[in-house]
C-alpha cells in the first residue's frame, strides 16, 4: 500500500470500523460477556458430572465401586446389581463390530485414497457419510426386519458347521452378539474410514513417490510406505470407532436379546450397559438402588468411553512424536467432514 | 545400469504384479462392501416405507387403536420439528458463544484449555446418559411444574449437540485469517466490532453447515427423549407437556407385531431419513457456495 | 444473500417457538365443554383397552394419554409423580404401596385377560396341550425341543416337529410376568425356588422383549418360538396357542368364556386386590389375569391432578365400568363379573378432589 494515501473510501471504512467512543465501553463487555458464557457451560458440565455421580452413589457405596463393575449378576427383584454381564455383553458386540468392521473401513479408506480414480472420490466420500446420516433406530428396524431374518439360515448353519470353535454353537433364535455386532460394524464404518482417510492423506508424497520410484508396485506403495506411516492415526480412528460403538444404545437393544447372562456362544441373547438402562429406567423412577445402579451403569459407560478415547489420544501422540510430526490444532475427535462431526452415534 | 540405487526393488516379478492386481481387487470389493449395506438400508426403506406414504399418513396423528386404523404421523413430525427447533435455538449461539471465546479471547490460555478439554468430555457422553441426567434432575421431581415434557427433551438434545456445535464453530472460527482480523485491528476497530463485523460474517457459512450438521445428529436421536419428552399420540405444541417425536414414534412402533403398525415405523423411517438428508444436502450446498464466493 | 438460509431457519423456529408459547393453554383450560387431560401408564396387557377407550372418549373433551412401558414402570411413575394414574395387572404389594406416600390410594380392577402360552411351530396347530410342569421346564431351559417326550406325553397322537424351541420372556418390569410366574411356581418348585415370582426375573434362557407387544413380535419372527403373551394381541397375530391344565385337571382352552369363569367365586379384599390367577373353578382358564387401574383416591390433594384433569380422569374409570364393559369383548377381553363390577363401581365413586367428590 502507498504510505499516507488512503482514500475517501478507506476513511470512511475506518471511521465505521472505529465507531464512537462507545466502543471502548462495549470491548470489555463483549469479551466478559463471553467469558461468563464459557464459564457458565463449564459449569453445567461439571454439574453434570456431579449430579450423576451424586446419584450414583447409593449403588456404588453398596457395592462397592469394584463390586458393581464386575459384580457377576443383575437381578433387578433380588435387589443385586452387578454390571459384569453388561459390561461383557457390551465388550463382545464392541469386539466383533471393530473385527468386522474396522478392515472394511479400512480397506475403504485406502481405496478411496490412494486407488480410486480422482472424479469418483468425492461421490464414494459422501455415499460413506450418508452411512452416518442414518439414525440409530431405523439401523434397529433395518436389523430386525431384514438382518435377522435374512442372516438366521446362514447363522445356523455357521453354528452347525463350526461348532468345534469355541463360542460357537448352539441354536440361532434371533437376537443375538453377532447381529449386534454387526450393526454396529456398520454404524462405525464411517467415523473409522472418515478419520483413516483423513490419516492417510497426510502421508508425505515423497514417501509414496519414493516407494514407486523405486520400483514398488502401487500395493507394495500402501504396504510399505503409507501404512507404516499412518499406523499410529489409524489405531486413533479404530479407538474411536470403538468408542462409538461402545455407547450405542437404541439399535442394540432391538436385536441383542436383552438376556441379563452372559451368553455362551456367539448366537447367544446378551445385554448391554446401554440397552439395560433403556429398558429399565422407567420401572426404576421411584427406587433409589435401581436408578442409582442405572445411572452408575450409565457411568461405568463413560468411563470406558474416556478411557478409549484417552488411548487413542495417546497412541496418536506418541506415533507422532516418533515422526517427529507436531501435536495437530485440531483434536482427533472433530473431523470437520459431513455429518460425522465428533459425539457418540444417534441414538 | 550404473543409475540405479543399489536398494532399489527388484524388476516387478509375476508374483508381485499378481499381488497388486489381487489387492488391489480386494480393496475395491472391500470399498463395495462398505457400500452395501448403505444401499440395503436405503432400497427397504424405500420398498416398506413408501406403501405406508399417503396424505393421510402426515396429516393423522396415530390413533394408538389397538383395532382399526392405526393413523398416521402428524404429531410425530410436528413434534420433531418443535423439540429440534428448540434445542437448536439454545444450543447454537451457546455453542457458538463459547467458540468464540475460545478463539477470540481464550485462545491457548489454562481456563480456556479446561473449557476445551470438558466440552470434548461432553463428546463421549453416551447420548442415553443425557436423557438419564434429564431425567433424574428435572422429570422425577416435576420441575416446572410436569413430569415428562417437551422442553426437556429439547434440553437433553441441546446438551447432546452443545460439544458439536463447539468444537466445529471453534475449527471454522480458527480458519478465519488472522489477516482479516488483524488488518480490520489496524483500522481502529474495537475488538468486539473485529468479532461481531468481520470474524462472524466471514465465518458464517461455515457456521451454517456445522449448525445444520448437528441438528441433523439432534433430530434423529431417540434415547434422550424415550425419557423426558415421552411418546403421546396426539399433536400439542405445548412445550410443558409430552410431545411425540419421530425416533420415539419409530421406536414404539419398531416392537409391534402387527404388520400396519410396522409398516408405519418404515414410514416413519422414510419420513425421517429424509429430513436429516435435507438438512445434509443443504448444509453441503451452503458450504460449496461459499467456497465458490 | 449469505444470511439467507440461516434467517429463513431462524424465523421458523421463532414462529414455532411463538406458537407453542402461545398455544400451552390447550389442555388446561376450562372451555364451555369440560376438556381435561389425564396422564397414565403402565400394563401392556392392558393397553389396548385403555388406549380405545381413550380413542372412544376423544369427542367429548377428555383425553388419555396412556404410555405402554409395563406393569412395574406404571407403578414406579406414579410412585415419582409423573402420572396421574398407573396400569397394573397384579394388585398393589405391600412395596408398591409403601412407595404411594401421599394418601390412600384407589385400586380399581377393570378387565380380565387370557394370558395364552402362544408358539410359532409350523405344523403346529392351536391347542397343543400342556401343563404348568413342562411349560415350567421349558422356560427354565429343560425342555429344549419341541418333540421332547414330556410334551409328546401330553400330546398323543400329534405329530410333533424336533425344532428348537425358542423361549421368549419380557425385558421390562410386567404384571403379565407376575401373573404367569405365579402360575408356574403353582406346579413346578424348582421354578418356585430357582426364578420367583415377581415382575422382573432372571430368566435362565430365552430372548427378552420390551412389552406384551415386543413379544408377540418376536414369537412372530422367531421360527420356533414360545412365549405368554396377552390373548388380543394373540388373536391379532393369528398366533397359535395352548390349552392349558388348570387345577381341576382339565385342559382349557383361553376363551372368554374361560377367562371370565377364572373370576367367579373368587374371594374380594376390602382393597379390590383380587388375583383370578390358577383359579379353583374347574371351567376356568388357569393363566387368566385382572388388571387394575390405580390412583390416589383424593386426585388433586393426593395426586397433584388440576380439578378439570380429575374430571377427566373420574369420566374414563367411569366409562371403563360402564359402556367400556362392552367394548372389552371386542379387543378379546373378558368383562369383570357383576360380583367384582359392583364394589368397583362403589370405589370408584369414592374419588375425590380436594375432598369433594368428583361430579
């Protein structure tokens, strides 16, 4: 800009800009404004903590914070409540939806990257997302109208011809971990491969120019060079496809059987910590065991989930500090991309 | 050939030309995959739920006759509608609010480091554990004056959306160029005026979709209502009684044995799935045009 | 241009929010015509019958609004407060009452109902004959096919499939589960000391559902299936059933007729708590079940209820023993017999509102 010649134009701007001296009053106002907004939210959240904490209390000081979490047995008319089963039920269908789910969206995420041609990224990109468009209980209705149905002859006859591997077996009635499971596989498959992709974006071109150039297949590029490399990000995204699927309630609850045992076998009915607490909460309005053993379910829950993520956290960091690469602005949690953006799935 | 790095990979044999082609099938069929149940769900809600589809159907509430014409899903939709506009209108300019004391006035600071890391705790909050503490705190004891009611659905929905619409207001207020705020500073601007005049304005459509976004996630969450707004057959827009909801509608019906009762879950179903395909595509629109301005 | 779509959002949620700010007189007012609004929940075995008395009562200003969740969470909200009244299939318990702390409290029974042991066997008509031991045996997980010898012994002569049965019970807290336990503790010990009696169990085996509806969904699903579940909804689903041994050793098949024979010569507590459950009539049906409605009996004191609401409320229990009766046959439920009918009457119009009784 030339010194000393601004125009009409830029003075006027800049008269408006300045404002009265009104303005000097209205900045510290605005920013203390501000700041009791965000100290206000801070407060809420650690109320929330703390109220459900408070409330939980009963039930913790009666079972003792060990006790209820791996308390053996959920007998609501005994008066008993240990979330083991629960907490095994929501352990196992976790466990099949990432073995299922987590190399789909992985494999999906490299293809789309790194395979697919230029135009057809975007349109496979956003048909990902819309996976994540998909509310949790049309997922369940889809489940019980169309999974169970469809998969029961094929689930019986794994059982019949597997039965030698242990966990399988038995009868297949319906609900079960395995179709939990596999809901909840597909409901991950869009965080996982959103955050994957995201991952493998960022591995530097001259790693993958490097590979090719000396002589690597495009394969062999994958395998050598941008696995290794994002290795670290992509146990963050399966930490936090885990999770999500960890927290899922609505779905679950519609086609895992609701059986408060721990099921033998991988068709077996079982429970979760989240389905529990939406089928119970409403006979339990007026008990304070119940409802405080419901809202302790409730945080063993978020527990695991702080737990995970706190992991992934790690993981992340550390695999980055091993590159060298600095901490990123943004946390992991928030890809900023279509409807994914950060929480727990619908519910 | 004396130009050839002595670690450089053999000439491409057979076998390994054979393992990419054969990987690089797997990845595709994998990436198919990945899209098949998308198109199973997408082609049955089409088949079941458009049968159930009529004039009728939008403009009925559920009858809740065990016998006869189980009615349609007016006060649902309404309902929806009602609760979602609701939390919407808490929980943005919060959001927002707190971004933007994040960004603007917080920025690296301890509070605002704290601030941060409790709304991403909020994030792994389990979305039934929102209606529970909704529950508990206001429904049992009857604040306000009623048990279940429809504005502490829109609460708990709020709360849920509160740490999205944060953390993306926060990455779009951080892609704002300091240039711009600086250089407005430069002209004599009071620092709410950079805010309110410049930063926000530039901002805004960024804004729009992660606000769009997360009322696509609020409107299609059922666990937070089964508990504080409740299911009711009839359409009321009083927010201090039970209100019907979509997911909550689709829910009760998910569980019935009768055929018609399932076929208008899958209308509802269609109904919704829609909504929260609007409110994406739109948010997608306003985000490419305001890359193309 | 930019601010375009957000202002366009931004004004209809203002207007909805206006609209619904304005509007929130609806259910309270008092019009020229009484309109007044109660607030229940509870019995799935009951349901459909409040739910169509409610849908018959709409015309003329009262409205119901009636949440299926199950006999236990009924209670449980009106034990917090949240309802204005609760269904419920087994009488109040001494727990249940003790958790009702504002008042006396008013227990009206309303109907009877079969409760069927219904199964989705393909070949396997309606009336497969069993007894309390072996349906005992196979909700406990003893009895794991349907050819199993225990039911061929009672079924000579059909043919019986060597499918697996597959059990199916209520996930939530259910009178309807009370009533069939207590069926079964009649005939079989081991399920009197191993399960119990009450409305949540620990179900040794099977699938759990959420109401009598999730369950007649999932015996339609389920090849194979067995479960109890509340008769209309059996006869909506055209399900198959069983007839039962009751304690006079005869098979009986769930009727009406059958149902209502459970409730007669049956003694009545002063508090109406009566139990039609294994009933001694030779004719009756042994798995029939009375449902209650229940409410504290000074609606606005006790029950929180404004003196419209009351109104309301007093015209639907009022309509229930009288027209509703009627109606009751139509949803496949049995009427009560005029030696229950008749106190019930008496009780219910001992209900008050601030100590006046409700016009």
């Amino acid at each position: 800009m030339e010194a000393g010649a601004l125009t009409t134009r830029d003075d006027l701007a800049a008269a408006r800009l300045a404002g009265s001296s009104r303005g000097r009053l209205a900045d510290p106002a605005f920013k203390w404004f501000l700041t009791i907004l965000a100290v206000l939210i801070l407060a809420i959240i650690v109320f929330f903590f703390v109220f459900l904490i408070n409330k939980a209390s009963p039930a913790i000081s009666k079972f003792g914070l060990f006790g209820f979490t791996f308390g053996a047995e959920w007998n609501v008319s005994k008066s008993v409540y240990g979330a083991w089963p629960l907490l095994v039920g929501t352990l196992i269908t976790s466990a099949v939806a990432l073995v299922i789910g987590v190399p789909i969206a992985l494999g999906a995420a490299l293809y789309i990257t790194e395979l697919c041609p230029a135009r057809l990224r975007a349109p496979l990109t956003m048909l990902l997302e819309l996976l994540a468009a998909v509310p949790s209980v049309v997922y369940g209705l889809w489940g019980v109208f169309f999974l169970i149905p469809k998969l029961r002859p094929a689930e019986q006859w794994f059982a019949d011809t597997f039965s030698f591997l242990p966990f399988v077996g038995g009868s297949v009635a319906g609900p079960n971990y395995f179709i939990a499971g596999l809901i909840l596989a597909i409901m991950i498959l869009p965080i996982v491969s959103a955050i994957s992709r995201e991952v493998i974006s960022t591995v530097p071109a001259e790693l993958k120019e490097g590979a090719l150039a000396l002589g690597a297949t495009r394969w062999e590029m994958i395998r050598l060079a941008v696995l290794p490399y994002s290795r670290a990000g992509i146990a963050g995204a399966i930490m936090l496809g885990l999770g999500r699927a960890v927290g899922e309630t609505i779905a679950v609850t519609l086609v895992i059987g609701n059986a408060p045992q721990i099921g033998k076998q991988i068709f077996d009915q079982g429970y979760t910590l989240a389905a529990v607490i939406a089928n119970e909460f409403g006979e339990a309005a007026n008990n304070k065991l119940h409802s405080a053993a419901l809202i302790a379910a409730g945080l063993v829950l978020f527990v695991l989930t702080l737990l995970i993520n706190a992991i992934a956290r790690y993981i992340v960091v550390r695999g980055n500090r091993m590159r060298d690469i600095p901490p990123p602005e943004e946390e992991l949690t928030m890809p900023t991309t279509g409807p994914l953006i950060g929480g727990p799935v619908m519910q | 050939m004396s130009d050839v790095p002595a670690n450089a990979l053999a000439p491409i044999s057979a076998r390994r030309r054979h393992t990419d082609q054969v990987m690089r099938a797997v990845l595709l069929i994998v990436t198919l995959l990945a899209l098949v149940p998308l198109v199973l769900v997408i082609l049955r809600l089409l088949t079941s739920g458009l049968k159930a589809i009529s004039w009728d159907f939008f403009t009925t509430d559920p009858s809740g006759n065990f016998l006869g014409n189980p009615g349609g899903i007016k006060s649902a939709i309404l309902g929806t509608i009602e609760m979602i506009a609701v939390a919407a209108l808490i929980t943005i300019p919060i959001g927002i609010g707190v971004a933007l004391y994040l960004v603007e006035y917080g920025k690296q600071g301890r509070f605002a480091a704290t601030v941060r890391y409790f709304v991403d705790v909020l994030t792994g909050v389990p979305s039934i554990v929102f209606g529970l503490f909704v529950y508990v705190a206001l429904v049992v004891g009857n604040v306000g004056g009623s048990g279940f009611a429809a504005w502490k659905g829109a609460l708990a929905i709020a709360l849920l959306m509160l740490p999205i619409v944060t953390r993306s207001a926060e990455v779009v207020l951080l892609l704002v160029p300091d240039g711009l705020r600086e250089a407005a500073l430069a002209l004599g601007a009071p620092r709410w005026k950079v805010v309110t005049r410049v930063v926000l304005p530039t901002a805004a459509p960024g804004l729009v979709t992660g606000s769009l976004l997360a009322i696509a996630r609020g409107a299609g969450e059922t666990a937070p209502l089964l508990f504080t707004a409740a299911i009711v057959q009839g359409t009321s827009f009083n927010l201090n009684a039970r209100m019907n909801s979509l997911p909550a509608q689709i829910f009760a019906d998910v569980g019935q044995a009768q055929d018609r009762l399932v076929a208008r879950a899958w209308g509802a179903a269609l109904t919704l799935v829609t909504m929260i395909l609007i409110l994406n595509i739109v948010a997608r629109l306003v985000a490419r045009r305001s890359r193309s301005t | 241009m930019r601010y375009r779509i957000p202002a366009a959002i931004g004004a209809a949620a203002l207007a909805l929010v206006v609209a619904a700010c304005g509007s929130s007189s609806s259910s309270t007012s008092s019009t020229a015509k009484s309109s007044g609004t109660a607030n229940g929940a509870g019995s799935t075995f009951a349901a459909p019958i409040y739910q169509q008395w409610g849908s018959n009562l709409k015309g003329q200003g009262v409205t119901i609004n009636y949440q299926a969740v199950g006999s236990g969470a009924g209670i449980a909200q009106l034990q917090a407060g949240t309802v204005d009244f609760a269904g419920s299939d087994p009488p109040l318990a001494a727990a249940d009452k003790a958790g009702l702390k504002k008042g006396p409290v008013t227990q009206l029974p309303m109907a009877l109902g079969a409760i069927t042991v219904s199964y989705n066997v393909s070949g396997l008509k309606t009336g497969l004959k069993l007894d309390g031991a072996t349906i005992a045996n196979i909700f406990l997980g003893k009895i794991t096919k349907w050819n199993d010898p225990a039911i061929a012994a009672l079924n000579p002569g059909i043919s019986l499939p060597s499918q697996t049965i597959s059990v199916v019970h209520r996930s939530d807290s259910s009178g309807t589960t009370k009533g069939f336990a207590a069926f079964l503790a009649a005939y079989s010990p081991t399920w009197k000391s191993k399960v119990g009696v009450d409305k949540t169990l620990n179900w040794p085996t099977g699938t759990g559902a959420k109401g009598n509806d999730g369950v007649a969904a999932a015996i339609k699903q389920t090849p194979g299936a067995v479960g109890y579940v509340e008769q209309a909804y059996a006869l909506q689903n055209n399900f198959t059933y069983a007839s039962v041994k009751n304690s006079s050793g005869n098979y009986i098949a769930p009727t009406l007729n059958s149902t209502t024979a459970a409730a007669e010569g049956i003694t009545i507590p002063s508090d109406l708590g009566i139990t039609t459950i294994n009933s001694p009539n030779p004719q009756a049906y042994p798995i029939a079940s009375q449902t209650f409605v229940d409410m504290y009996t000074d609606l606005c004191k006790d029950g929180g209820m404004s003196s419209q609401n009351a109104k309301a409320l007093a015209a639907f229990v009022n309509y229930g023993l009288g027209d509703g009766q009627t109606v009751l046959t139509q949803l496949s439920y049995a009427k009560l017999p005029s030696s229950v009918l008749t106190p019930t009457k008496t009780a219910a119009s001992k209900l008050t509102c601030n100590g006046q009784p409700i016009s």
